[in-house]
C-alpha cells in the first residue's frame, strides 16, 4: 500500500510538469535564464582577466585595449543591444496581433513557446546586461588602470552573434505568421497529443490486461456513492491518474471521475463520485482535488481536443465571409485528416485502472476516436458546406482516414460524417457540375467502406483540390 509520502511525491511531479509547460511557453522564462548567465559570465570573465592578463597578452595580442576604447566599446554594444530589444518586442507585438487577428487567439501559445523568439530575445538583453556589468571593472585610478582585454572581446563577439540573431529572428518571424508554419506547429502538437494519450497500436498486446476484470468490478459497485465537488473554477489541464489510483488504494477506495482534461469545471460542481460512500472525509476529497490540475486555459499536454480545437478555429476563421479563404481551410483539413488517420491505428486507453492486486480504483473518461473525429470535422462540415472545394476535401480526408482504420464502429463513424457532410452540402444552392462531383466523392468513400478497404484511386477532384477551389470561384465569379 502506498504511503501519503509517496501519494504526494507523484502528485507534486504531475504538478510541476504542468508548471514546466507554463514556464516553457511564457516569454520570460528563456530570457531569464539568458540574464541570470550574463550576470554569472560578466562577473567571472574580470577575474579571468586579472589571473591571466600578461600571459594571454603575451599569446594574444591582438585583443589588447585600453581604458578609453573599452569604455566607448561597452557602452555602444550595450545601448545598441538595448535598442535592438525594443525592436524584436516591437516585432513580436505586431506578429502576434497578425496571427490572433487572422488565426484566432488561441494559436497564440504556439508563439509564445516559439524558441527563436525567446532565444533572440535573451540574447539581446543578456549581451547588454553583460556588457554594463563589464564596463564597471574598466578602471584608471591614480595612474594604474585596469582592462578587462578579453571581457571586452567577448563582448565584441556577443555583439556579433547578436547580429546574426536579429537577421534569423526577421527571417523566422517572416515565415512563422504564414498559415502553412502555423498548421505545421499545431498538426506537430496533436500528434504529439495522440502519441502521448494514445501509446498502443490497435493489434500490439495490451499493457493493461486488467482492463476487463476492472469493467467487471464497476459494474458491481453499490447504487449509492459520496460526491467530491470542484474546490476552484477553471479548465482541468491535467489529472495525476497515478496518484488517484495510490489515492484511493491507500483508503481501499473506488473513483469514478466525472469530468476529463479540457473540461471546465465550476465551484462546487460534481467532478467525483467515490465508494464507499461512508469513507470519504474532506481530508480524502482534498487530496482528489489537488490531484486535478485546473487552470484558466486549455492545455494539449493530456487534452487531445485542445490541440483539435486549435486548427479547427483556423479553419473555421479562414471559412468566415470576412476573410474567405477556403485554401487554409483545406490545408487544416489536411492536417486533420493526417492526425485523424494516426489516431485511427491507436487503442483507446481503458476507462477502468486497477492497482497492483487487479482491484478496480479508477474510472476516466478518456477521448475516443469517434468523439475526437466528430470535434475535428462538425464545425468545418458547417461552415464549409457553401464551398464545394471544402466539402469533397472533407470527403477526401475521411477517404485518407478509411486507410488506417481497423474496427468496423470505426468505419461506421466514418459512414455518418460522410452522411452528414453530404446533407449539408446539398442543402445549399451548388450548380449540377457541382453536386456531381460532391456525390461522385460520396459514392466513392461508401464503396470503399463497403469493401472493407481504400485501395482505389480518388475519384477525380478529390486530389486537386486547390484546381476544384479555383474552378468554383471562377464559376461563381
């Protein structure tokens, strides 16, 4: 049996992971560390230079200087540095008003985790903190002076990767607010999601073989059960299932969790059901809600949604009538489709988790293929069904999606989106060449479920899509 000790040992590392993630994804943290390394590099650099001033000379002479130069030096690097700050902040300002404005806000969190950006910026202020602390050890009082020769080099040299900083921060801000880089990212953190929410492969061997007896054991607990209510009011980021299992072994407890990752939870709402019932004490409830990380914002770290959510406002964005930009539509279809296909080949995890002994102590809600499909393809489905290059791509996508899967209920989600996406289509007024082709498209996915398999070519206009979006502007203009 667990200990409390050990309980709160892996309630503490879930939280801090969660504090990582937000300290990763902040601009602050990467500059920080920048700064606290100048401060190190600017005070330890002047006592190098006091230990080994002649004989570095001797061996290096073309780094000598002297008082009247290193000051001015220092001085510049440091104001320029200052400057160039000021002009990266601007630039990131403008770049993040582009992309919430066009790609909607909660894209976002793929700026501020961007690397580039908080490395440039921790370079130019490390740099000119470093050169300001520096320019204090370059002394001249009654008659001897004393030079930092190498700290001022290093200096210069820092100045000089800057420079080169600033030119690969231009270049990859030019390319990051493009559509293409943006889905790029968030298509990288779905998979990343469904590779870390959805380890096994349909066919490998399970790891969990208790699943079974754990879905036996549920349905025999009692009608009556004790509620755990929410102590705060948020988005749930994460749940420390390994704690709650060693939670509930330690008072020989079975918990049924109500709500999942992305879900929002108010005060005093139902997030928990325990048995039995009599031992629940608001020490235990406590403890189950420390185990459920709740915060003011989504998070893709156990919420797959989140990341789906996220390219589907782009989307959906690209489809409203102010911008009209069906290509960015297709290309999150796209990307959807590629997910959608990966997690199509993957084991949903059990709902049910048993402890050591085979004893029922957990019941999750995790994320299924079907509701994960619906979410990625429901609101693209009704605000693309006016544009014909939009919904044979969504045909196209679940024929793409077809190939990886394995399971009939699967192929039977796959039957209703294409029954949905082609009733909505046709209920707008398209022209016969137009209808043709979406029905063509229809035909094509059901035989192909039909059979089993997707081993035929797309039916033609499937794969052109962007020679489809043309030909239809064209026709409506």
């Amino acid at each position: 049996m667990p200990t409390m000790s050990a309980l709160a040992g892996v309630t503490m590392k879930a939280r801090l992971l969660n504090l990582w993630d937000r300290f990763r994804t902040g601009f602050w943290f990467v500059p920080l560390l920048f700064v606290v390394a100048a401060v190190i590099v600017a005070v330890a650099m002047p006592m190098v230079d006091a230990a080994s001033e002649d004989w570095l000379l001797d061996r290096v002479p073309w780094i000598a200087t002297t008082t009247a130069a290193a000051r001015p030096t220092l001085s510049v690097i440091g104001g320029a540095m200052i400057t160039v700050t000021g002009v990266v902040f601007s630039i990131t300002v403008v770049a993040l008003s582009i992309a919430s404005s066009q790609f909607g806000t909660r894209t976002l969190r793929n700026f501020t985790d961007d690397r580039v950006t908080q490395v440039a910026i921790g370079m130019f202020v490390g740099t000119s903190l470093y050169c300001f602390l520096v320019m204090r050890s370059v002394r001249e009082l009654n008659g001897s002076a004393f030079v930092p020769h190498l700290s001022v080099a290093v200096g210069v040299l820092l100045a000089m990767i800057s420079i080169g900083v600033l030119i690969l921060f231009i270049h990859h801000v030019a390319m990051a607010i493009q559509a293409p880089q943006i889905l790029d990212s968030l298509g990288y953190d779905l998979d990343g999601a469904i590779d870390r929410l959805f380890p096994e492969k349909i066919g490998e061997p399970p790891k969990r073989p208790d699943a079974s007896d754990g879905e036996c054991q549920a349905g025999e607990l009692p009608e009556e059960f004790a509620t755990v209510k929410a102590d705060r009011q948020g988005y749930i980021q994460g749940v420390d299932g390994q704690g709650l299992i060693e939670l509930a072994e330690a008072h020989d407890l079975v918990i049924e969790l109500d709500k999942r990752p992305g879900d929002f939870v108010a005060s005093d709402s139902r997030v928990a059901r325990v048995w039995p019932a009599d031992k629940l004490t608001d020490e235990i409830a406590g403890e189950l809600n420390d185990a459920i990380i709740v915060g003011s914002r989504r998070t893709p770290r156990q919420d797959i949604g989140c990341s789906v959510d996220e390219m589907v406002e782009v989307a959906v964005r690209a489809l409203s009538p102010g911008i009209n930009d069906p290509f960015t539509a297709i290309n999150c279809i796209d990307r959807l489709s590629a997910s959608l296909g990966r997690l199509a080949g993957r084991e949903v995890p059990s709902a049910y988790r048993c402890d050591g002994e085979g004893h029922l102590r957990l019941v999750a809600r995790p994320a299924t293929f079907v509701e994960v499909l619906d979410a990625a393809l429901a609101d693209i489905r009704r605000y693309g069904r006016t544009s014909t290059s939009v919904s044979v791509r969504l045909m196209g996508a679940l024929r793409l999606i077809l190939q990886y899967v394995k399971r009939h209920d699967y192929r039977e989600a796959i039957l209703r989106q294409a029954d949905r996406i082609i009733e909505a289509f046709e209920m707008e007024n398209h022209q016969p060449c137009d209808r043709q082709l979406m029905r063509h498209s229809y035909e094509a996915l059901t035989e192909a479920i039909a059979n089993g398999h997707d081993d035929q070519p797309a039916p033609e206009g499937t794969a052109g899509t962007a020679d489809v979006a043309s030909s239809t502007q064209r026709t409506s203009s």
